[in-house]
C-alpha cells in the first residue's frame, strides 16, 4: 500500500511534465493548473504517507532492475525523506501559483517551462526517495540536468546560457564525484542498499577506503549545495527566472547537498576528517557567503550569496558530530527554505512591477506597494534570526552548538566567534534589503510604475511568511512532531532530547544574537552612504571573482589545451590514422608471440592437393592484380576482387563449409553489381603516368606502406598457420552439434544456431542490415553527382549519336541491341531464380540454404531485371516496396521472438515440430522458421533498397542534366 | 594444405592493408573487401581445416561431434559475410556522396597540398 504510494509519488510529476510538453503554447492557465494538481496530488499522498513515517518508521518498495549488480528501483521513505518531499510538493506548488502571475502572457514557450519544472520536481523526489545509493546519483544528475534547462530557460540571454552551462559543470562535476564516492561505499559495504549503507557505519568509518568516499560524496554534495570553494555558480544561476531561483535555490536544488551531508551523517560524521573537510567549507562559506551578500546591489544576487552563507551554516552544524546539531541543523533546512522562498519571491514580485533589481535604483517602495513590503520584512527579519520567527529558534540552537566544544582544536575556539560575526553580517545584510528598498526618497525613473501586485502572485508569500511567524511564535505545537519524525529519520536510536522553546532564559547563545543583532544594525547604518553607490560585490575582491577563475580554466582546458592537443597529437587526415591502427595492429599482435616463443603446432598437416594449390595461385595473382590495378583500372580491379572472392568460396566448399560458400557466391553476386553501378559517378583518371615521375617523398612513403603491407601480411600467415597446427578446444560447437536436432528441431546446424540457439545476435544483425540500407538510401535521396560526371558517359554519347544519325532508328536502340540475348535470359530466369530462393529458404534449417542465403537469392532476381530491361522497364511492371519488406521483415522477426513470451518462455525461445502435408509428406516446422522468413524478407528488402536506389541516380542525372542546360552559360 | 591457406591468408591481408592505406576511395573499399575476405578465412580456419566433413547432421537425434565440422567459426563467419556486405555497402554509398559534395575521390575530401 504504502510502497505503491510511493511509486505513485514518484511517477506523476514525471508523468505530468510529459503531459504539458504537449500543452498549447499559450495556455498559461490551464498549464498552471495541470502543474499545480500535480504538485497538489503530490502533497497528498506525502501527506497520507506521514502516519507511516511518525514513529521513525520506513517505507520501502523495491522493484528488480539489475539484481545482479545489486541495483533495484528501491524507494524508501523515512521521516526526513519525508519532511523533504513535503518541502519538495508544498513549495513547488506555491511556485506553481506565484510562477502563473510570474511568467509574461506573451511568452509562448510556457509548456517548457511547467514541463521542465515538474521534471526536476520528480528528480528532486527521487533524490530524497531513493533507497539505493546508484538510483540517488542517477535523480542527483538528472536535478543538474533539469535545473540546467530551468536556469538557461531565457536562452536568448547570454548570461542565462553562462549561468546555466556554469552551474551544470560545476554540480555535474560534482555529481561524478558522488557517483565514484558512491561506488566505493557499495564496494564497502557490500551494497548499494541505503538501508544496508546506513546500518554500516562502523565498517565504513575503519575501512582504508572512508577517507576517498567521504572526500568523493563531500565533492557531489558541496558543489551541489554553492559551499565554497565551489560557491561561485550560486550568483550566476541568479539569471533564471525567479520561480525557479525561489524554488531550486532556496528549497530544494541546493538543499540537494545538505540532504546528502545529513541522510550520510550517521555513516560519515564523528571523525576528525569530516569535522575539518566539513566545518572549513562550511564556516568559509557561512561567514564569506555573509559578507559577499553585504555587498551585492542586484535583490537575487543579495539573496543567492545570502544562501551560501544559510547552507554554510547548516554544514557547520553537520559537521560537529553532535546529534544535537543535527537537529539544528535539519530544523534550519525547514525554517531557511520558508523565508528563503518567500524573499525570493518578494524580489520578484519587486522585479515584476518596477523593472529593475538595481538596490541602488529601488527606493521608497513602501508607499507603493505596503503589503508586500510588510510581507519581505517579516521574511527578512526572519532572515537575520529576530526573536519570535523561525529563523531565531535555529540560529539559538546554532549559537549554542558552536558553544560546545566537541573536538579540541583552534577551528572550535574560533567557531564561536565567527558564528557571531556571520550572524552580524546577516542581520547587516537583511536590514540592507529592506532599507534600501521599500525606504528613503521615492523611487525616481524606474521602468514602470510600481504598484502591489495580484492578490494571488502574493498568496504564497502570505503563507510562507504566515508560517515563519507561527513556527516562530508555537515552535513545538506547529512543527515539532513532523521536525520529531524528520530528526528520528536521521538520528534513529541515537535522537537526544531538545527543546523547541522560543525562550531558554538568559544563556550565551542569547547574548550572541543580541550582539549579533546590535552590531549588524550599527554595521549597516555605518555603511548605508557606500552601498547606495558603491560597484557590485565587496571592496578590493570584487576582482578576484569564483567565476572569473572558473571561465579561465575552462577556456584554458577546453579550447587552448584541446587545440595544443589537436596540432600535436592529431590530425584530420585518414591515411597517417589508418596507417598508426595498422601499426599498433601489428605491435599488439606480435608482442605476446614475441614473448610466449612462437612455432608451429604439433597437429599434423592436410597432405596439399595440388588442385587447390593452383586454385590459390590464381587467387593471389587476383588479391595482388586487384590492389596495383585498383587506382587506374578499376573496372579490372574489381573483377579481379571478384576473382579472389570466387576462390574464397571455393575454399569454403573444398573445406566443409557448404552453407559460407553459397552465402559468399551470392553476396559477391550482389556486391559486384553494387560497386558496378557506382564506378559511373567515380571521376575519370589519366592513364597511368610513368612510375619515376613520382617525387622522392612519394616513393618513400610508398615503399613504408608496402612494408608495412608486406609485415602485416606475413604476420597473419604465421598467426594462421600456427593456429591451425595445434589442437583445437571445441567446447561451444560441441553442444551446438549435439542439442541442434534434439532442441533446434533441424540438421543444418550454421542455421540452427543463426536462428535459434544465438537468434538474438542475427536479430540485432539483421536490425543493423536494416539501418544501414535505410542510410544508404537517406544519403542517395541527397545525392548530387560531382560536376564532372553529370554529363552521360562518352560510350552511352556515342551509341546515342549513332541511334539519332538514323532515322529508323530510337534512341537507345542500340543498348538493347548489345543485351537483348541476355536480356531474354535473364527474363526467363526470373521465375527460376525465386522457386530457387523459395527452395534454399524452406531447406534452410536442415540442409545448406537458410534466411540470407535465400534473401540475397531473391534480391539478384530482382536485380537482374533491373540490368536486363532498365529501371524505368521494371518500375512501369513490378512494385518493390523494398521499405515494407524491411519493416515487415523486422517485425515478423520481433513478433515470433515475442511469441515465445505469450508460453511463459524468454525471448526467442523457439518450438519445433514436424507437419504432414499431402503430397509433399513431412516437413519440418520450426517456429525459427518464422524468424528465418524475418530474415529473409528484411535481407530482400535492405539489398533491394541499396540497388535501386543506386540505380535510380542514373535517371536522375539526366534531370540534372537538363537543369544544367537551362542555366546561364557561365553557371553551367 | 594448411601452409596454402596461410599464405593465401597472409597474401589477401597484404594486398588489403596496401589498399587501405592508399588515398583513392575505391582503392579504400577494394582494400577493405580484401581484408574481410582474408579474415573470414582466418576465422574459419580457427575451426581447423577438414575435407569431406560437414555441419549438417546425417541422423536425427543428439548429434556426435566427432563426426562434423566444427559449426561455431562458421556461424561467425556466416555472420561477417552479411555484415561485411552491409559495410560495403554503406561504405560505397558515402564515398558516392562525399565524391558528389567535394568533387574528389580523396579520402580526405579534398587533395593533397
């Protein structure tokens, strides 16, 4: 029940953001709405989810992915699991709400924006629902990727695309840390189970490898969460739309890392490692993060630095090791992502109805638009952790842990203090944001006239200030059991006592926040007149800048070092390319032989029969006739080739192998007719020049190729030969041999184990037969011939001449003439040539024949049509639709594989029997067969498909032909 | 018998490694012809070589692999002469189409300097 829930939770905003992909562009409303129902459904099942979750229960479904290398689709809900995916549906509604007034009516791709918005909800449920530690990497990559699409969602702006490309290096960066990190706690622990990973926390910590996982997970979740040194990308992500900066950087993308650094908290935390790699980043973050928003004059650019410094704050807290601080440190996720989103929307809303963020163009906005003013001073007082909102009671428990000394060391004597001056810093900064600009002057030249915005764009800054005061006011009535469950989630058995209370009496912690509080207002009135005119960002550092330093490096690697590497290490030629493969080739083949001592076998040898001895003559006269002929002469080339593929095959027959040896005859058929049709558009070639005339440089590069031939040639004779003088070890084809009849139902067994025993290896081949012929005939349908081959060949020109110069005769008569014998022949043929396919398809699973033999079989029938009548001749008489062969072929060999699963059997699995048929008697019936006639016709059709549409260029250029006759003279 | 196959082996590769490295396109694809003729008999052969045997079982019933053809190096094989097929074809068809946008039959798709 529960764990179906769960899945339901995790599949409808995946769902959903698939279904507004397909919404209208300009149905704003009714995306809005379809998003929020989303968000709104969610929220409900999390929240009928809670009773399970209360008292530190778990749930968990689980379903198979890959058991084998111990990766499920597991998901598990605990409390904190919990109170995340509250945070992650409750906001993202809100958002939904505040994003509906938000995006302009005139903005057209708005079903992008829903839809990436529900996406990245979903993986952001998934990171916090995931029950296996590989599944959470793949939700963590897939937020980076989404809040990618998000931050550049205004792609027409240069600093959306920076921002996004920026913050998607950095966290994807990140992200391969946490997956390698993640490798090695399963290689620890032994699974990737969190349940399994959480209870191991004491192997974890003793084992060599804590300190790399610990340092690799820390990669994933501080670059995720902008702590520094990799906070830099936070302020850039600031050019997204503010829907998505309230939503991703406030509640739930960047609290992606700090949900990391607690849900490993009870494996991780407690050593001195953590304490020190943790609290560094963290405190850097806290106090630098402060003093950077300080100084900012954009609102978001204020807010996202004022982030940093929240989440630094939080990792402190983690860092520690005391569960106490753990608490406060799940608290202040809660209490930081309300206001937080709050003041991101308010920023908004300013931004929305004035024009500008400019701190130092805003002024005076209090008169204008009062409600919303009074709405970000309660957020922001919140901020700067004023009694009697949220923000107070997590930044006490803050001051309190730093209080504590926990390890000895100059990091803890001096937490105190700079909690302190962070705690300044932010009530400094928070008092800027409010001053400056809902104070002073009225506002002078802004873009528009400000006023409050619609009732509903404020609605859910209402509710999240609403609850930073209740939470702030009645901690524990409000809060505290579902902060019980979250913490419980977390801590376990191990949850120490706390208290929610707003006041604890006159302590330390008190006096920390009075000065904080004291000092911060004393700081920002001192530095009021600056800031109104002062540049952006922090005295003197402003220069210094993470991002700077960050495009300089990614310039210097990516396009400096990569050209370095290209002049030395590349090039775009293919012959030096070719030649290095060969080489290494060679090296990686006779190295080992080298070594092992290499010579020939003990088998005895076959005596040589002279017959085939000058049969392979022949052969290598042709294999060498074909190479030093193919440049000039290439029609005798290729007849040579065929010459050497002839004596190929005969091999095959004299050595066993009925079934190669007709397969290769009809393949060398077809590939002969194919290369012949393609000489026509190759570019004529001089006769063979005088071979001194060559330059030096030539010659030497000549002669290295033909060593390198000659070595390479000789190599493959000895491996050859040395293989097959010693023992062979049959194992594979001994079971094929034994099982083929007796569970393949046929004799043939090449064909048995083609179609049956490895039918999935030809299926993927005949799939692969199936793309190329389909790419073939997508670039001929593109092909424009060289300029000089668009003219009709000089012999064709000639007979043309001599046909026109008669009156009795048409033009092209003389071409039939030359084949009209053949032609005749090959007429008759035709009907021959398909019982012969239909004959070696039936045989196929007993004797040699089978799919492709038969498949070729049918194709030469129909080419032969083609040569003997031309292809307007065919074309007027027959209709190949060589592409309905493909795609049935393809299917019938899919659906009989599939067929096996309607019998509760596996893919491919097939069945054979035996069927009486009068007159013809017993044949067999092997549902293989079905899968062979697959075969067959997708082999017809992607041979078919090749030919003609090769053949077909000869009818085309005659078109171009007189579109060249058309154009201007100097055109042509 | 075996010495000839070896030869012929290694006379097919060389002639096929000659062509490869050669810049015609048509020098590249008969090159390439060459070289998969050499290898499917090189993978054959890895079977052993036997006259007078074959794959194709004589009774019905669980077949003795003593008597036959090792059948494994020529399903592979079987295998490689359609794919080979296929890889000229779609071979040829680039080189067409790379001829009929660069106007050469380099393989670069332009001449050398």
């Amino acid at each position: 029940m529960g764990g179906g829930m769960l899945i339901l939770l995790m599949l409808l905003p995946f769902a959903g953001s698939v279904l507004v992909a397909l919404f209208r562009s300009n149905a704003r409303n009714v995306e809005a709405w379809f998003a929020g129902a989303v968000a709104v459904a969610g929220l409900i099942l999390a929240i009928l989810l809670y009773p399970s979750v209360a008292d530190g229960g778990v749930v968990r479904s689980e379903i198979q992915w890959l058991p084998a290398y111990g990766l499920n689709f597991t998901l598990r809900m605990d409390g904190f699991a919990w109170m995340f995916a509250m945070l992650v549906t409750g906001i993202g509604l809100l958002v939904v709400v505040y994003a509906r007034y938000y995006m302009s009516s005139e903005d057209y791709s708005v079903p992008r924006f829903f839809s990436f918005f529900l996406a990245f909800m979903g993986a952001m449920l998934g990171i916090v629902l995931s029950g296996n530690l590989i599944l959470l990497v793949v939700f963590w990559e897939l937020t980076g990727i989404f809040s990618f699409l998000l931050i550049g969602y205004w792609y027409q702006n240069a600093s959306a695309r920076d921002g996004a490309r920026m913050a998607l290096t950095v966290t994807g960066i990140g992200g391969l840390g946490l997956l390698v990190g993640v490798l090695l706690l399963g290689h620890i622990v032994g699974s990737y189970d969190l349940d399994k990973v959480l209870a191991s926390g004491n192997i974890i910590r003793l084992h060599p490898l804590y300190l790399p996982a610990m340092l690799l997970i820390l990669l994933g979740a501080l670059t995720k969460s902008a702590q520094f040194p990799f906070h830099f990308w936070l302020p850039n992500a600031m050019s997204a739309p503010t829907p998505v900066s309230a939503y991703l950087h406030s509640a739930t993308m960047v609290k992606a890392g700090v949900f990391l650094l607690a849900r490993f908290w009870p494996v991780f935390a407690g050593t001195e490692e953590w304490f020190w790699v943790v609290g560094v980043a963290g405190l850097s973050s806290l106090v630098l993060g402060a003093f950077f928003a300080l100084f900012q004059q954009d609102m978001k650019g204020l807010l996202a630095y004022s982030t940093i410094s929240h989440l630094g704050l939080i990792t402190v807290l983690l860092s520690l090791g005391s569960p106490l601080a753990a608490v406060a440190a799940i608290f202040h996720m809660m209490n930081h992502a309300t206001f937080k989103a709050s003041l991101f929307m308010a920023a908004g809303v300013i931004d929305h109805e004035t024009g500008t963020r400019d701190m130092r163009r805003l002024s005076g906005l209090f008169r204008y638009m009062p409600f919303t003013a009074t709405l970000a001073m309660v957020a922001s007082a919140a901020m700067a952790g004023v009694p009697l909102l949220n923000g107070f009671i997590s930044k006490e428990m803050f001051f309190a842990e730093t209080v504590e000394t926990h390890l000895k060391s100059t990091l803890d004597t001096v937490t105190p203090y700079l909690a302190v001056v962070a705690g300044l810093l932010s009530v400094a900064y928070s008092l800027r944001f409010i001053h400056s600009v809902f104070f002073g002057p009225p506002p002078r030249d802004l873009p528009r006239e400000p006023h409050e915005p619609p009732q509903w764009m404020r609605f859910p800054i209402e509710f999240l200030v609403l609850a930073c005061l209740v939470v702030g006011i009645v901690p524990g009535l409000t809060v505290g059991p579902y902060l019980h469950a979250a913490v419980v989630g977390v801590l376990g058995p191990e949850t120490p006592p706390y208290s929610l209370a707003v006041w604890h009496g006159f302590t330390v912690p008190l006096l920390m926040s009075a000065v904080a509080l004291a000092g911060g207002v004393l700081l920002y009135f001192m530095l009021r007149n600056y800031l109104a005119t002062s540049q952006e960002g922090p005295p003197y550092i402003r220069h210094i800048a993470g991002n700077r330093i960050f495009e300089r490096i990614l310039v210097t690697l990516s396009w400096r070092w990569a050209r370095l590497a290209e002049a030395f290490l590349g090039t775009r030629r293919l012959q030096p390319q070719l030649r290095l493969l060969v080489l290494i080739a060679l090296i990686a083949g006779s190295l080992p032989l080298y070594r092992a001592g290499a010579a020939a076998g003990i088998l005895p040898t076959i005596p040589v029969d002279p017959v085939f001895a000058f049969i392979w003559l022949l052969g290598a006269i042709c294999a060498v006739g074909a190479a030093v002929r193919a440049k000039f002469h290439r029609l005798s080339a290729l007849i040579l080739l065929g010459g050497a593929g002839l004596v190929t095959c005969i091999t095959f027959a004299w050595l066993s192998a009925p079934d190669l040896a007709l397969t290769q005859l009809l393949v060398e058929i077809v590939t002969t007719v194919l290369i012949l049709l393609g000489l026509r558009w190759l570019p004529k070639r001089r006769d063979d020049p005088d071979p001194m005339s060559v330059g030096t440089r030539a010659r030497i590069r000549r002669y290295r190729d033909l060593a390198l031939a000659v070595a390479g040639g000789v190599g493959m004779s000895f491996l050859a030969y040395m293989m097959m003088t010693r023992p062979a070890t049959r194992t594979l084809g001994d079971y094929f041999l034994r099982y083929a009849y007796t569970e393949g139902g046929g004799r043939n067994v090449v064909n048995v184990i083609l179609v049956d025993f490895r039918g999935f290896d030809t299926f993927g081949e005949i799939a692969v037969l199936g793309v190329v012929s389909l790419s073939a005939f997508a670039l001929l349908r593109r092909f424009r011939p060289a300029a000089d081959n668009v003219e009709q060949p000089h012999q064709q020109k000639i007979q043309d001449a001599y046909d026109e110069a008669r009156p009795d005769r048409q033009t092209g008569d003389t071409l039939s003439d030359y084949l009209s014998v053949p032609s005749v022949i090959m007429h008759w043929l035709f009907p021959v040539i398909i019982v012969l396919a239909v004959h070696l398809f039936l045989r196929g699973h007993d004797l040699p024949g089978g799919g492709f033999a038969a498949g070729v079989a049918l194709a030469i029938a129909f080419i032969l049509q083609y040569l003997a009548a031309g292809t307007r001749w065919v074309e007027d008489r027959l209709r190949i639709l060589p592409l309905r062969w493909i795609g049935v072929g393809l299917l019938s060999a899919a659906l009989t594989g599939m067929g096996s699963w309607l019998f509760g059997y596996p893919f491919l699995t097939s069945h054979s029997q035996y069927a009486d048929l009068p007159l013809i008697g017993k044949i067999p019936l092997a549902s293989a067969l079905l899968f062979d006639l697959g075969v067959f016709l997708l082999v017809v059709g992607a041979t078919v498909l090749v030919l003609i549409a090769l053949a077909h260029q000869s009818i085309r250029s005659h078109r171009t032909d007189r579109f060249v006759a058309t154009l201007p003279k100097e055109d042509a | 018998m075996e010495l000839v196959l070896s030869l012929a082996i290694g006379i097919m590769t060389a002639s096929g490694i000659w062509l490869l490295l050669r810049p015609r396109t048509f020098q590249v694809i008969i090159g390439l012809s060459l070289i998969s003729y050499a290898v499917n008999l090189f993978i054959f052969s890895m079977g052993r070589l036997r006259m007078n045997a074959t794959p194709v079982l004589t009774s019905a019933g669980v077949g003795e692999p003593a008597l036959y053809d090792d059948p494994l190096p020529q399903a592979l094989v079987l295998t490689a002469i359609v794919i080979g097929f296929a890889m000229t074809a779609l071979f040829l068809v680039v080189l067409l189409a790379s001829r009929g946008l660069t106007g050469t039959d380099h393989v670069d798709g332009r001449e050398r300097r």
